[in-house]
C-alpha cells in the first residue's frame, strides 16, 4: 500500500485562525451565491439536459471564443482530460517545470495519458518562445513525439505571475503551426484579465482564448465558488472531453447548483478580482520591510511568496499560525500567501499589522 505522507499542507489549523491565506480555495459561498445554488434550474447533466450547466457552459465558450464546453469537479480534471484528448501514450508535453500539470496533479500526465513532460526552465512559469521550440522533438522515430505545449496564466508556483500577452501571441502561432496542441491552465485566468485590464473587453478575451486549442477555468479560486471547472475548445474536442469526463468517473447529475454559482460569480466575482491584487500588494510591501524577510516575489496578482533569511519556512508559518494568520511553506525557505474574496481590507490591514510584530525565524545555528 502507498505510505501516506505527512503532507503539511494537510495538517489542522489552530480553530482560533481568523486570517486564512492559505490559499484562495478557503471561501465560503456568499448569501448571493447561495441564493441563486437555491433556486438553479437542474437536470441529468451526463445526459446534457442541466440547463444551468448548458448555460454556465455556453457562456464560456463564448466569453473565450470558442464553440463549447464541458463542466467539471475540478481544475485537475479539465487539465487532466485536456491532455489526454490531446496526446497518445508515448508522446511528449511540453511545460514549464512550474506548471500545475507537472507537480501537483499526482502524475497524472503519465498515469492517465501515458505521455512524457518536458519541462522549461521559464521566468516565474512563463517560458520563451526561443526554449519552446528548441525542446519541441524532430519527426525521427528516436524521439517521443511532441503534440501538446501547455501555459498557466497566471502561474501559482510561479508567485501569481501573468503572461505577457504579445509573448503569448507567438507562442501560439508557432506552436500551432507546427500542428502542435496549446493549451491554458487558466485556473486563474481570471486574474490575468483583470491584471493585464481586459476584463470587460469581450473582443480581448475571446481573442486571448482563440490563442489556445482548449482551456482549463477554475471557478474554485479566485472566485468563490465552492466546486467546478470548465474545459472550454472547439466542438470535436468537446465532445471527445465528454467521453473522457466520463471514463475519469467525472459525470455529475443534477449539479447545475454548482453551476449556478459558477453564473452568479461570473456576473459579481471578476471585477473585484483588483481588490485581492492591492491587498497582496500591501501584504507583500509589509513583508519586504520585515527583518526575516531576504525578498518578496515581484506582487503581480492575489499571491505572495516570499523568501526567508534562512532555511525555515516551516518555523515561519507556525510563527504565523500562532498569531492567527494561514500561510503554506513553499519551499524550505518560501513562503505562499494567498488573498481572496473573504479577506476584507480590514483583515489584511490586521494581517500586516500581526506580521510586522511576529517573529518569523529562530537564529541561525
Ligand atoms: C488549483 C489549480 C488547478 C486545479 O486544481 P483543483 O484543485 O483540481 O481544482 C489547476 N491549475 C492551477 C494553476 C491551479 O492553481
């Protein structure tokens, strides 16, 4: 049997933790919210007859530019099923070595699609169009063959950061001209458009997302939704995703509440995206002053990582809980926090003030 590991990202909180920025997966759904799960229309969503979910699905599809989409449990499963429509057993993925694909998706590149990764040595998860096309193999029968090259916008492991849009641009015509596959983690995408300021400008995102042969959103995150992912591409790619959905154990029934929530935060939870943006802003400014603290990551949406003077990530967020604020090691001397729709900017004014006065390293031996 597998050994289960002491993972700490899934050990307890203090109950007395009032500041939870550990990630933005920790809201509760608002009364809004709720309110419109409560009164969602459903139906047998395997048979496509949730007329929430066809709809949370056809706005999608049209907010990117594309033909369809398919609603899913998570961000792992849309990326998951993405890749494997994608590629053969054998082939090759072509991704940032910081990308979600690669490390937190329990191996599943290999374990589900049977493809190889290789990985590029990006910027802060973005990589250059010069590096792609050099790790992208001949047609030789030596090598795996290469068909999918994969983004995130913005990047996690990465601190946040959002693509450049033009970088993008020519990522995408030549990774597709070579009659490759591209795809985007967007599991916070949302994030880049208000970052980048495209939000509101319909012709700008459904442009951005005819960059891309298929597209992973994330209603979970940033904007508050207690489950759900959509997989957005063209018509034949969907309907290839909706076997697959279905063979990955990923067929909902009358989950078209779930959906409604994903309708509801579209309508009230992208605009005030800026607002995490400023608040992560702030904690990173505090940070950057605080004597334990060697650099922050440059704050370019709602996470910050930061790095210790020392190896003690550890010692660091326990520091933290014990003053009431959530944060997860990052690495043995970084540091991950993350702002979101239930922290207000009277909790990140206390976050701040609760950090200056923490001591976050022990001394050095
Ligand atoms: C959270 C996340 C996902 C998907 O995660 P789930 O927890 O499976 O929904 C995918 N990509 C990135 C970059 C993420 O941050």
């Amino acid at each position: 049997m597998a050994q289960s590991s002491s993972n700490s990202q899934l050990q307890p909180l203090p109950s007395d933790l009032l500041l939870d920025l550990r990630s933005d997966t920790v809201t509760r759904p608002t009364e809004g919210m709720k309110a419109a799960m409560y009164a969602a229309e459903v139906g047998d969503d395997v048979f496509a007859e949730d007329p929430s979910i066809r709809a949370l699905e056809a706005r999608c599809a049209d907010l990117m530019g594309h033909e369809a989409a398919l609603f899913c449990p998570s961000g792992t499963m849309t990326n998951q099923i993405a890749i494997q429509v994608h590629t053969r057993p054998g082939d090759e993925v072509v991704c940032d070595r910081l990308a979600h694909i690669y490390n937190y998706e329990g191996g599943g590149i290999a374990r589900n699609a049977g493809a190889s990764v290789r990985l590029l040595q990006g910027d802060r998860g973005r990589f250059n169009l010069e590096e792609c096309l050099g790790n992208i193999n001949p047609p030789d029968s030596h090598y795996a063959r290469t068909t999918l090259v994969a983004v995130e916008d913005t990047c996690n492991k990465g601190g946040g950061s959002v693509w450049n849009l033009a970088k993008l641009e020519a990522l995408s015509l030549e990774v597709r001209s070579r009659g490759l596959a591209f795809h985007l983690d967007g599991a916070r995408a949302w994030n880049a458009f208000v970052a980048r300021g495209q939000w509101g400008d319909v012709n700008a995102i459904a442009a951005y997302g005819r960059l891309f042969d298929s597209i992973s959103l994330c209603l979970s995150k940033g904007l508050g939704c207690p489950v759900g992912s959509v997989l957005v591409g063209p018509n034949p790619f969907i309907q290839e995703a909706h076997r697959v959905r279905k063979v990955m154990g990923g067929g909902m029934r009358q989950a078209g509440s779930l959906a409604a929530a994903g309708l509801h935060a579209l309508d009230h939870h992208v605009a005030r995206l800026a607002q995490d943006h400023t608040h992560a802003k702030q904690l990173g400014d505090t940070l950057a002053a605080h004597p334990d603290v060697a650099s922050v990551d440059p704050v370019e949406t709602n996470i910050v990582i930061f790095s210790l003077k020392g190896n003690q990530a550890d010692e660091a967020v326990q520091a933290l809980a014990a003053v009431g604020i959530g944060c997860f090691a990052f690495g043995p001397d970084k540091v991950r926090l993350v702002t979101h729709l239930d922290m207000t900017s009277d909790d990140v004014h206390e976050a701040c003030r609760r950090m200056t006065q923490a001591q976050l390293i022990g001394p050095q031996v």
